[in-house]
C-alpha cells in the first residue's frame, strides 16, 4: 500500500497478498481488474498483475504520482516474483501489458499498451528465452508503433508509411523476422524524426509514461463522449492494469480471440467467437483486421478450445450473465485476459435472461429487471422484403455484428454524417476500419458499413450497444475518399446516395429497400409469461423509414 487512499493491488501473484473482499470492488479496481480478481478466483488461468486503483485518477496531483515508480515499485516487485523474470533484465526480461479499467464498462475507449519492456538491451534475452525470433522483433515493432501513437502522439500514419515499404497487400503475419527486424529499425528512425526525441530504452521510464497515457485517455475526446451519451460522471476514473505479457503472435499454436458466451445478435445459446492465430489481441479489437469465427480453432487445437467452452461455462455459472471475454492462446495454453457482461440486441437480452432463468442461473426478479424495457415493438425484427415477383440482388455481403436493416445516404466521415443528419436525411456510415474514433458518427447513423474489422471490435460492440446495425469485414468493398465515392460488387457509388445494409443476412443493396416486421412470437409470448401478461397484438409491416 502507497497510502490508505491510493493502492496498489496483486492478482494472480502466488506470494503477494491479493485484495481483501472489502478492498475488491470494480469502484476500486475498476471493473477490468475487479472481474480479473474474480477469474483468479475461480483458478482460472490469468496472467498474474498489479493493479493501480481508480483512487490515482482523482485529480492532476494523483494521476502525476501515479507515473514514479516509487508508486508501484512494490506491485511490480511482486509481480516479478510471480514471474520469476524482472523488467529490464537482459537474460530474463519482463515484458508486461498497461490497460485501462473504469467501474464501468467503456469498451474501448481507452488506451492499451502492449509488449512494454522491449528494448536494445532485452531484446537478446527475449530471443533467448523464447527461440521465436519473429515473436521478439514483432513485439518489438508493435511496441514501438503503439507507444508512438498513444504515448508521443504520432500518427498512425508514420508507422504505416514503413509498413507499406514491405509491400501493402501482405498480411503482416506472412513477413519473416529479417523483415521485421528491418521494420523496427525503420520505426526507431521515424520514432526520433518525428518525436523529436529517441524511442526510450530504458523499460521502468516506459512504464512510467505508460501508465501516464493510460491515465490521460480517461479525458480523450471518445472517452468524454461516451461518458456523455451514457451519462457517466467524469469523477468515476480509470484504474490501470500491470500485467505480465502472454503472447498470441508466437506462432502457429497461439493466437489471440474475443468471444461472447452466448450470441449477442440473436441470444442463441451458443458461443461467438472471433479467434486470429498467430496475432496479438489488438489485432481483433482494433477493428483494423478482419478475424476468423472459432471453428478453425476448435479444428487446430481441440484441446484449448474444449477448455474455452469449459472456462467460459464456469464464468456464466459464477456470475450469472452472458459474457464478453478476451483471451490469448500461446503455444496452445490458454490464458482469460477479462471477462465483463456483453453487450446485446434487444432480443437477444430477452431470450437470453429467459434462457438464464429457465437454467436457474437467475431468479425471477432479475430477469424481470433485466427485460423490463422491452416491449413488442423493441423485440420487433426489421427484415428484407422484395415487391411482389422480383427478387433482390445485393451488390456484396460481410459479417453481421448488429442485426435489422438500415436504410440511409452514405456518408464517408463524420463530417459528412453531420450535414447529412442536419439536413434530416438518415445515414449509413461506410469506414475503412470498425474504430471507436467514429463514436460521434455512429451515433448519427442508422448503420456502419466497414472494409475492415471483426464482430468483436469494440467499434462493433458499441454498434450494437447503441442499437445500430453493423457490417464488418466486407471485402469487396474499396473506398474513395479523395473522389468521396466507394466501389462495391463492381458498382460505383458516390457519397450521398442510397444504400441499405442487412444486418440479419450481412447482404448491402443499393438504393432503399421495402421492409417488414417479423415478431419473435414465441420469444414474447416467454416473455409474456415471465410477467404474467395476457398475449399482445403483432407489429404491422412497413418501409425503410
């Protein structure tokens, strides 16, 4: 303990003493953190970690002690302990991951940092301590594109120029460690060029500054505004998770997912899983990368994925929801790296709180409050309907991550998505990537339309979270923002005109079309049931508003 009011708190460290049951809130831990502690808990397996409680994040004086190391040198000494590695040391080096954690759930809306520890003087003993020689100069160039964005304030951009030089089209999985190599050298020359100072190599001031970042996201522009549209105060704060490094980019049995326990689309009783082999986790939440769905990790490592479904039935058992959680795979052992309530349609919260009830997972009374707000109209699904003799043809299909059907003008950047909505016309947003960036956009918008991007992406969750529909991952789409027109299926399409997205199929049609509301009869009458209601009247059809 630093002082009774701002803690430093172990978990998963075998020797150190993790927080007490009264200490052990997600208002102190933040709701990361606290549901980390809960998974250790449960002897699930987590990589171990320290946590600065949300207590640094009060006020300027807190957050600026929270950055010395005299702060937390005591977690991070426990932390080496548990580890038996140490931060800096060049045969046996730490390398550990800084995230963010409010009392509530953001997801993301701020900032994470990966693979902080790497440096000229660590990087032989990476290289020793793992054999990967890919694994190590990756890490190390991810470490060095990341802390520029979020640390230096770099533009993506900056990084993405050296990474072109390799050859845009190839997927950065394919390149060989010689050419990662050569991409960190070229990050370190463009880190000093544009920082005006050299990438740090010393691992504790990494640290430090990274802990700062994370700290100063709580007030990025995405952060305030999701605060806003969900009427969060801003004294909440977020707390900062230290956590020793697992590595889902160490080859061909690891990779890194993010999954559902139930579909959040139609709350199936099913797992959602979106799973990248030999990747990072920011790879599948960025939503700059399109990912696979589980089946190809049940194929390769059936033994992993078996343990997935068992922990994740533990998780629903123990805390009585349908889960989010992140988790890493490195060779072929499993570590949970969080786990929160997931964020779901409307009639996936009713068929999932009636499913929790008939399992005896729930009582009566929660799955009362949690269907509270639903009437028929919310469990009404807007579907695709052809006029009468003609069939629809859609231009190209994607991945569904929020369902219905959105009709509107395109619009290729909030800008745009403004003028449009201040004129009164409805909007699709069409994005290169699913990013939490176009938070402001999105709330515009009757729908996101994106190249690029995976299910899970937070961008994607929020879609969902805010009721929109959500295409992910079209691959036959390009965009045109200079000529502010988008190619798709073959058809040019100019920003302004009419585009329809069907979230229930993951088809995209040009122009807009007729529409009908299909009831989930049996769902409501379940539901109906569960208040003790007569049986309602059904929704009438009608057009694409």
């Amino acid at each position: 303990m630093i002082a009774p009011d701002r803690s430093v708190f172990l978990i998963g460290c075998p020797d150190g003493a993790g927080p007490s049951l009264a200490e052990a809130t997600p208002q102190a831990l933040g709701f990361k953190a606290y549901n980390l502690w809960r998974m250790a808990g449960l002897g699930l397996r987590v990589p171990p970690a320290f946590v600065l409680g949300t207590a640094w994040c009060t006020d300027a004086e807190s957050r600026r002690a929270a950055c010395e190391p005299q702060a937390w040198q005591a977690g991070l000494q426990a932390l080496e302990q548990a580890c038996g590695l140490r931060l800096g040391d060049v045969r046996r080096p730490l390398l550990v991951s800084v995230r963010s954690g409010a009392p509530v759930s953001m997801p993301g809306m701020m900032e994470t940092l990966l693979n902080i520890g790497l440096c000229e003087a660590t990087v032989p003993g990476l290289l020793r301590q793992t054999g990967r020689p890919r694994l190590v100069w990756d890490a190390y160039r991810r470490l060095i594109a990341t802390y520029g964005e979020v640390v230096a304030g770099l533009e993506a951009a900056v990084f993405e120029e050296d990474r072109a030089r390799l050859g845009a089209d190839r997927d950065e999985r394919d390149l060989d460690f010689a050419e990662l190599r050569s991409l960190c050298r070229s990050h370190l020359r463009r880190f000093a060029e544009e920082a005006g100072r050299p990438f740090p190599q010393d691992p504790v001031s990494q640290l430090g500054e990274a802990i700062a970042a994370v700290l100063a996201s709580w007030q990025s522009d995405r952060a305030v505004e999701y605060r806003r549209l969900h009427a969060l105060p801003d004294s909440l704060g977020t707390a900062v998770t230290v956590q020793r490094m697992v590595f889902g980019n160490a080859g061909a049995r690891s990779g890194s997912g993010v999954g559902f326990t139930r579909d959040p689309v139609s709350g199936e009783p099913r797992p959602w899983v979106d799973f990248l082999f030999n990747a990072q986790g920011e790879d599948v939440v960025s939503g700059r990368r399109s990912a696979h769905g589980h089946d190809e990790l049940a194929a390769r490592l059936p033994d992993c994925w078996n343990e997935l479904e068992t922990a994740t039935r533990s998780l629903e058992h123990a805390l009585g929801d349908m889960q989010d959680f992140e988790f890493t795979v490195e060779e072929g052992r499993l570590y949970l790296l969080q786990t929160r309530s997931g964020k779901r349609s409307a009639q996936a919260a009713a068929r999932i709180a009636l499913d929790l009830h008939d399992e005896g997972l729930i009582d009566t009374a929660t799955a009362r409050q949690r269907t509270a707000d639903l009437d028929e109209q919310a469990l009404g699904q807007r579907r695709v309907c052809a006029d009468d003799g003609q069939t629809l043809q859609p231009l190209a299909h994607a991945a569904s991550a929020g369902p219905g059907v959105a009709c509107g003008l395109i619009a290729l950047d909030e800008a745009a998505a403004l003028a449009l909505r201040s004129r009164g016309e409805p909007v699709v947003l069409v994005r290169s990537d699913a990013e939490t960036s176009d938070l402001a956009a999105l709330e515009q918008a009757e729908g996101l339309l994106t190249c690029h991007g995976a299910r899970t992406s937070h961008a994607a969750v929020i879609a969902r979270q805010l009721g929109k529909v959500c295409l992910v991952g079209c691959a036959g789409l390009e965009i045109d923002l200079a000529a502010r027109c988008l190619r798709l299926g073959g058809q040019l399409m100019r920003e302004g005109e009419a585009i329809s997205l069907d979230g229930n199929e993951g088809d995209i049609y040009a122009g807009l079309v007729r529409t009908r509301i299909e009831q989930p009869r049996e769902l409501w009458a379940r539901l109906q049931r569960l208040r003790g209601e007569p049986p309602g009247s059904a929704l009438p059809s009608g057009p694409c508003p």
